[in-house]
C-alpha cells in the first residue's frame, strides 16, 4: 500500500449530538479512480470538508478524531490553499462559480496557484478550458452558464492548479444523458494524464464502470470498500441502499 | 448601592432600546435591509409628540397611538417610494440608499423646525418612585413598561396571528412562502408599517424625558444597530436582549468610567462580543 | 489584433489628454471656489479608490475608514504644530500608525471572521470609537479641534498663499494612488480579491491565501485614507474629530464609490466628480440659510441615483461607450 497517495486515518466529527463521521479510515492509491458512495446523509461532503479543510458553517475544520495524511505529510488542520498548494483540490457540489467574473477569469484564479504572472495564467487557464471544451465560451460572465458548463468550469478551475489528487463532489448529478458521457469521458481523460481521482457520486451507472475502488458510507460508517464487483455484491450495501438495483452494473 | 441603581437604570432604557432594536430587527430579517433611516422615524415620533405637547398641551402619553399611527404611515409611504426599489439589492446599495433616505428626513425636520432642542418639562408621570434606597425615574419606567407592552403585543403578532406567520414565514424563505401563497409585497409592506410604528412609539417614550431635535435619531440608530448586531441579524429576540444588555452597559459604564466615554465602550463591548460570536448572540 | 492595439494606443493618448486638460483647466478659470471644489474633488476621489479596494474589490464594506483618515490628519497636524515636524515627513509617519492601528484591528482581534452586515457595523462602531476617543482627548485639542498655524506660504511645509499648488500636489497624489490601484486589479491580487469577494470558501479552495489578501486590501487604503487625511488637514489648517473622524466621511467614501460604479476602477472618480461638486455647489446656493435644504437635496439626487441607477453612474458611460464603439464598427 506505499502508492498511497492519501491516507485517512480514523476520522470522527461530530455536530454536536450527531456524528456525521465515525472512525472512517482508507487510503487512495495514486492513479485510481476511487468512488465515495452512500445514501443520502451518509456524510460523504463532510469527510470532502474534513479531508481539504473546507470551513463547515458554525463548526471547526477539524476532525474531532483522527488524521488525514497526503504524499506522506500530515495535513490535518491544514487550511484549504495550503492544501491546494500540496496538490490537492476539491469541487463543490452545487458548482460555485466565481459569477461575477468570467470563464477565463475563473479558471485563472486556479492558474495563479502555480504563477503569479498574469499572462502565464491567463496561457494556462485557456489551456485548462479548452481541455474540457469551454474555450469559445471564455470571454463569457459565468454566471450566466447552463449547469452542464457549470460544472465543466469547476473542473477545469480545479485542474488549473495542477493537482495530484482531484476530489469532485458529485460532478455527475443534474445532467442529461449526453451530458453525463462527456462528463464521464473528461473524468476518464483527466485520469490517464496521471491525476488521481476521488469521486463523491450517487449516479452509479456513470460511476461503477470508471472506478477502480469503491468506498461505501452510511450513517457516517464505513461499511464496505472494494472493487466496484465487489462492492456490489456485498450485503451490507445492498441493504443501505434497500432496493436500488445493481444489475446495471456489467 | 448604586451598583444596583445604575443596574436597573440600565435595564429600563435598556427595554426601549429594546423596542427601537425589534423594529430595526424584523425590517433586517423579513426584508434583508438595514434602515438607516430607522433614527429619522423615531425622532418624527419624538416631535410629533413634542409639537402636540406644544401646541395642544397634550401629554405624551396621549401622543402614543398619534406617534404609532403617524410614523406607521410614514414608514409605509418611504416603503412605497423609495424601500421597495432597493429590496434584494446589493448590501452597499441598501445602506447608501436609507442613507440618503435619512438624510432627506433629517435635513427636512432641520428645515422645518430648526436645529435647537426642544424639551417636553411637565408631563402627567413626574419624579422618581423610590423602591428602598434605589430611585427611578418615573417617565422612563412608564415607558420602560409601555415598551414592555408593546414587544410582548409584537411577540403575540408574530407568533399567533396569521399575518404575523405570515411575516415568520417570508422571514424563512421567501420563495416558498411565495409558492405558498402568501402575498410577499404585503407582508414587506406590513413589516415595514410595523416597524414605523414601533419607532414612532419609541419616539413618543422618549420625547418624555430626551432632548427633541432633529440629531435626534442619528446617534440612536446606531445604537439599534449595535442592539440587532449584538443579538445577531435575523433574530427579534436576539435584539430585545441586545437592546437590554446595550442599555446596561451604557449605564454601568457611564457610572463607573464616565459619560464621555461611555458609549466607546459600548462599542468596544459589541466588538468584543462580536469577536466570539460573530453572527451574534442568537443570529444565523 | 490590429483592432485591438489601435484601440489600445487611441486609450492611452486620450488618457493622457484628459491629464493635461485637468492641469490646465484651474488655470484658467481663476475662480477661487472653483479651486476649492476640485481640491475636494480630487481628494475625494482618490478617498474613494482606497475604500473601493476594499469595498468594491474585496467586497468588504467598511464604515469606519474615517479611523484612518482622523489618524492621518491629526498625526501630521499635532507633529507639525507642537514640535515643529515637516508635514511631508508627518504624512509617512501618520500612514504609519493608520497601518499599524490596521493591523492591530485587523489581526485576530478583529479577525476577519465578521462579514456582509456584520462588517458594515463592526466598523462603524470603530469608527464611532475613535471619534469619541478624539472628542475626549484632551492633549490633542478634545471638541475643539486644532489649529494649524501657518507659517509661510512654501512647498516644503505645504502651505501656500493660492490653492493651485495644492491642487497640484493632490492631482499628482490621485495619478498615483490610480496607477497603483490599476497595478494591484491587474495583478494576482487583483484577481484573488475579486475570488475572495465572489466566494471566499471556494478562493481558499483553490489555493488563495484569503487572510493575507484580506490584510493587504486593508493595510493599502487604510495608508492611503492616512495620507489624504493629512492633506486635507495641511489644506484646511482646522480640524476637529466630528470633521475628521465622523461618519459622514466614512460613509461618503462609499457613496462615491458606489455613485460612480464600485466594479470599475475609475468608478470612484467619477462618483467624486458628480457627487463633491453637487454637495458644495448646492451648500453655497442653497445652503446660506443654514436650514439644510441643501442637504435635503442632496439626499433627494443621492437616493435617485441609488434607486435608478444602482450598478453606478461608470456603468452607463461604459454602456455609452460599448454602443457608439459599435456603431463604429
């Protein structure tokens, strides 16, 4: 297990009487893809928020147990930019745009991790659009982008500051069946060009097939990792999902 | 001794803060603004009872429901004019525009009344009540007590009344109480009517034992604004109890370090509350 | 390409035309309130570029930026006055100790975790603190204020018999103040300020230190409001804590700033050039009665403009501009 890019050593966090996250351990080799799952509430996003240091409204940063170690430094505590600066960065969920500013400006605030010039930057950033096909629409305020870019935006934004490891917070939900190709495709794309992934995703027909490893969550536990085969088969998961049907799954 | 004195002192000018403190309160977390101009109505309160004083010999507690009623109705047409332009705009815009609002208000009683203070001297209530070695002003707890009176009414409103729900409701989520049903421009136009009125009253209280002119309002917004934040945005009971602690430490730090700098350290003291709990004691 | 570089070269002639007919026009028109109002203009003007790094760039509003304009003037004044400083050296000192006083607010005093609302009267109230410690500090002249006295009309101590060579002085400090505030939009911090602004957990997310850029938006206009609170002290040669430290002046640093367009750079200017000379304008026609209609008026076109015209009076020279660029084409 040396190709552990990211080790999560038993991690609790509790809000107040509800623990969102109990003795959640698992490590993420480099080169794989890796799919978080889990019902609804199964605190998924927090672990992401744990994980990159992400401020949780009203609460500390901090696991209340546990560490999180990456490219072997221990980076429990970290603040989010120090952690990006490491190589590692997140998408959100709800695809957080910078709205007032442009595509190209956007992407721009993820190429300036890596260069202070602006011109390098702005290189970079129309590189990282065209990347996942938004460069004619780079001059545009991105605010006024449909979801589907949105979300392109976000990942392009998040590639600009050259990660090692590229946590996406449900980059599949809300698309069109076209729309989830692509997305699938770019992710797929991202990965053989050397950048591990860490996926946070309920839609399994997209996920399943382009994972390598799947860990499963449900009532802030870890109840199941494995091969996506595996995983699938495995009792405990089916029982947490209660019914959702797996033969999808080739 | 006088630590009790200046206590309760505090606590009764505290309670009309207080009442200042909710109407600034409900506007901010029904509408999202902050109302400036908020100082500007109370101080028409305080001369609407000063020129009743004047000219009619009215006492001011006769004056309270003129001073509801008629900053109620200014309230509700600075609402028509000029408010509902700026709902959901930008935080500077809110404030610049009530800004300006304020200063329309303030400069007009300046124009119409002159800048001197007025001062309202005999009114019915009079002197001090003695309770063992402590003594009250007996104005200020009268309008201690209508204050009292009035949030506790506000408190009924809201919480029994289907307007008042209402007015909760488009607090939560406007959206939904739109998909709902309720008629949103209405219930902005009802919260900012009430909020006139509990400034209007305010004003009326206040003119009984407060200097009227047209500075008035000024300084005191700030102090409501101080109240609401301290209590934290978005919470009438963080308010009230943001107007009573203001109102304590105005008069403990008046007595113990001087008037001068007394309301330094009611601003120190929200900053430093604020520096722990920065959305305020109960706000979200 | 071509197109754009023409463009850019036709940009720069006309900005340096605009320059050299604002060093001419007080020359000739000689009317002595005239001078007054561009001095205020000018003054203003770059008063509102410091607070639009922060209010319209970083996105934090601040109420209370007249702390640093009241330390900046009275620094300068009470060095020159009592022990004889050169003001030009009293200017750095008292940026100085505005920057420091920042800092001390700033670091995890205030921390930084207030925002929006909060923010807005966190610093008012901070404000108000230093208007009331000035108002009872005796040494420095309490509510009285202080005296400058003058000593000859000479650019070492800056002062002068006419207004034209404070004109000057002022002018060239708001080119400056404009060229660094260009510089710093179009920089990384630039770029890191408008992500804070826009979304200050996403910007930490990708790598933007959000604590340092806020400190830094918050150490430049804070020493910038310093400089020009001394200025206007070594103009006006009276001050006292309600003309120095007063809200008044905080919240005209904002009104300018939105006026004119708070998301542009020029914005502030323009929002001084419509906003100063109404205010004094207005004050010397209607004022005289001493009943403030003036005032009333002035709120009355202020809130018009807000209501109207919210994005800003640039915002619609911009749009003028875009149209008649196009119907070049």
């Amino acid at each position: 297990m040396n190709n552990a890019l990211l080790e999560v050593h038993n991690v609790t966090k509790r809000f107040g009487g509800l623990t969102a996250n109990k003795d959640i351990s698992f490590n993420i080799s480099k080169g794989q893809i890796t799919g978080l799952i889990g019902p609804n509430g199964a605190g998924k996003t927090t672990l992401f928020n744990l994980i990159t240091g992400t401020a949780i409204e009203g609460y500390s940063r901090l696991p209340d147990e546990g560490h999180v170690i990456f490219k072997g430094n221990n980076i429990t505590g970290l603040k989010p930019n120090s952690i990006c600066k490491q190589g590692m960065v997140r998408t959100f969920q709800n695809s957080r745009c910078l709205d007032s500013m442009t595509a190209l400006g956007n992407v721009m605030i993820g190429a300036l991790v890596r260069t202070s010039l602006i011109n390098d930057a702005k290189k970079k950033a129309v590189k990282y659009l065209e990347t996942v096909g938004l460069k004619d629409k780079r001059n545009i305020i991105s605010s006024n982008f449909t979801v589907a870019d949105k979300k392109k935006l976000e990942i392009a934004r998040a590639l600009a500051t050259e990660p090692e490891l590229l946590l996406l917070d449900e980059p599949m939900s809300g698309l069109t069946p076209l729309e989830l190709k692509e997305e699938v495709n770019l992710i797929k794309d991202i990965n053989q060009k050397g950048i591990t992934i860490f996926i946070i995703e309920h839609v399994m027909e997209a996920l399943m097939p382009i994972a390598d490893y799947i860990i499963v969550l449900d009532s802030g536990e870890k109840i199941a990792s494995g091969t996506p085969k595996e995983v699938v088969k495995n009792p405990k998961v089916i029982k947490a999902y209660m019914g959702v049907d797996y033969a999808i799954i080739s | 001794m006088f630590f009790l004195q200046t206590l309760l002192n505090g606590f009764v000018m505290g309670l009309i803060y207080a009442l200042v403190a909710m109407g600034v309160a409900l506007v901010w977390g029904v509408m999202g603004i902050i109302n400036f101009a908020h100082g500007e109505f109370l101080m028409y309160g305080m001369y609407i009872s000063f020129w009743f004083y004047a000219l009619c010999n009215f006492d001011p507690l006769l004056s309270v429901p003129l001073g509801i009623i008629g900053i109620c109705l200014l309230s509700i047409v600075s609402y028509k004019i000029a408010i509902k332009r700026i709902l959901g705009s930008s935080l500077l815009t809110t404030l610049l525009a009530t800004f300006a609002l304020s200063l329309i208000l303030k400069h007009t009683a300046q124009y119409l009344w002159g800048p001197d203070y007025r001062i309202i001297f005999s009114t019915i209530v009079q002197g001090s009540i003695g309770i063992g070695n402590i003594y009250l002003s007996l104005n200020k707890l009268i309008a201690a007590a209508i204050s009292s009176a009035a949030i506790f009414l506000l408190y009924i409103f809201l919480k029994k009344t289907e307007w008042g729900m209402a007015i909760q409701a488009v607090s939560l989520n406007k959206e939904a109480s739109l998909l709902v049903g309720i008629k949103v421009e209405q219930v902005y136009m009802l919260t900012f009517g009430i909020a006139g009125a509990t400034a209007g009253l305010a004003g009326v209280l206040f003119s009984s034992f407060y200097p009227v002119s047209p500075q008035g309002g000024s300084f005191l917004v700030i102090i409501a604004f101080t109240c609401v934040a301290l209590g934290g945005f978005g919470s009438i009971t963080g308010a009230m109890l943001g107007g009573i602690i203001i109102g304590i430490s105005e008069s403990l730090a008046g007595f113990y370090i001087g008037p001068a700098f007394q309301y330094a350290v009611v601003f120190l003291i929200y900053l430093l509350v604020i520096l722990f709990r920065p959305r305020g004691l109960l706000g979200w | 390409m071509v197109m754009v570089t023409k463009n850019n070269q036709k940009n720069k002639i006309y900005q340096v035309l605009i320059v050299i007919l604002v060093f001419l026009i007080p020359l000739f028109i000689r009317n002595i309130f005239f001078h007054h109002v561009l001095i205020m203009v000018v003054l203003y003007a770059t008063l509102g570029l410091a607070w639009n790094l922060m209010g319209g760039y970083l996105g934090y509003v601040s109420f209370g930026h007249a702390t640093f304009f009241g330390i900046g003037a009275y620094t300068s004044a009470i060095l020159f006055r009592n022990f004889g400083v050169n003001p030009w050296l009293g200017i750095i000192i008292g940026a100085a100790i505005a920057v420091t006083v920042a800092s001390l607010i700033s670091f995890p005093v205030f921390g930084f975790t207030l925002r929006g609302h909060y923010f807005a009267i966190g610093t008012l109230a901070l404000g108000e603190i230093s208007r009331i410690l000035a108002e009872n500090f005796n040494y420095i002249g309490g509510a009285r204020g202080i005296l400058i006295p003058l000593k000859a009309s000479s650019f070492s101590i800056i002062q002068f018999e006419s207004k034209l060579p404070f004109f000057y002085i002022f002018f060239t400090f708001l080119l400056l103040t404009l060229l660094i505030m260009n510089a710093i939009v179009n920089s990384k911090m630039g770029y890191y300020l408008q992500a804070i602004r826009e979304d200050e957990n996403v910007a930490e997310a990708l790598g933007v230190n959000t604590t340092k850029y806020k400190h830094f938006a918050f150490y430049i206009s804070a020493f910038i409001v310093a400089i020009v609170g001394s200025f206007y002290a070594q103009y006006q040669l009276y001050i006292d804590p309600n003309m120095v430290f007063g809200m008044m002046i905080s919240v005209q640093m904002a009104l300018i700033a939105i006026l004119g367009g708070c998301n542009t750079l020029i914005g502030p200017i323009i929002g001084a050039m419509i906003f100063i000379p109404l205010s004094e304008y207005i004050r010397s026609f209607i004022g005289g009665e001493g009943r403030g209609i003036n005032l009333i008026v002035l709120g009355i076109v202020v809130l018009i403009i807000i209501l109207f015209q919210p994005q800003g009076v640039a915002q619609l020279i911009k749009s003028f501009i875009n149209k008649e660029g196009r119907n070049n084409e």
